[in-house]
C-alpha cells in the first residue's frame, strides 16, 4: 500500500514525465568579490515547489518517502561543512504513505556552509551541488529525482 503512490505515477507516465512541479536554484547571485582559497562561503538553495506539490524533509523515515538530500559531488575544490541547515518542516499525516512525515511546500530554502580547497588554484572554479526529492500531492508520488545546479566561483590565493 505505501508504494501504491509511487507505481500510481509509474502507471501514468504521461503524468510523471510531463509534471516538473519543482525547481531548484541557487537563492542568491554568486559572490561578487574572489573568495580566498580555504574561506568558508553561505550559500543558499531554494527549491521552488508549485502548489498542491511537496517534498519530504532531509530525515529519513523509515518504510517512509525518500528523503530530500543536498550534497557537494567530489572532484571539486569545495566542499561541504556540516550538514545542511534546512527550515523547520511541517509535520502531518501523509496518506500516501499511511505516517506521519516532515514535508516542505511553497519555497524552502537551505543554507550550505561550503569551504574553498586551501590549495585550490586562484581563478574560476563550478562549484556543483546536486539535490535529489521525490515530489508528492495528496493523490500520487513522483519517482525520486536528482537535479544538478551550477555556479560559478571565482578563487583568489
């Protein structure tokens, strides 16, 4: 009965392809000035959810939805300090899943404390973050998707 929601969305293809109720950027510009090799930035990520749409908060439940996780790819010269600051969810019942569960609507945004590699050459750098969710309504549930977002970051030594 708890994956009912999501074979729903696999049976209906034409509804999981064409739906995108989510977007996801970057909340601010990137920094105007050069961060320093081994500063620590702020940045923020906004997920921009259409209404009637949610997704599930970053903690795991288990026998629950999939979980919201935003992280840093390796291979970069950055990377993530401490975990994501997110905004308190709202916590109800979901019928798709039959629990209680912590859910964000309207347009969240989470803060990442992201460090600059010291050694990291002066110059411009993609900084790359990937999100994935798995967005919801009352009647159905999408499958999990991963989205990646870009931005650049100018490195000074």
């Amino acid at each position: 009965m708890k994956c009912l929601a999501l074979l729903a969305a696999l049976a209906l293809p034409g509804i999981a392809q064409d739906e995108n109720p989510i977007r996801w950027s970057f909340a601010d510009p990137a920094p105007r000035s050069p961060a320093a090799a081994g500063a620590t930035l702020k940045l923020r990520v906004q997920a921009e959810i259409t209404e009637g749409w949610h997704l599930y908060s970053l903690a795991p439940l288990e026998g629950g939805p999939i979980p919201t996780k935003i992280w840093l790819p390796e291979g970069q010269p950055f990377t993530l300090v401490g975990a994501v600051d997110a905004p308190p969810p709202r916590v109800v019942h979901d019928p798709n899943f039959d629990m209680q569960v912590g859910y964000y609507d309207g347009d969240p945004v989470f803060t990442l404390r992201v460090k600059t590699a010291p050694d990291a050459p002066q110059g411009k750098h993609t900084l790359k973050v990937n999100a994935r969710y798995q967005a919801c309504n009352d009647n159905l549930c999408l499958p999990p998707k991963t989205v990646p977002l870009e931005m650049t970051i100018e490195v000074k030594k």
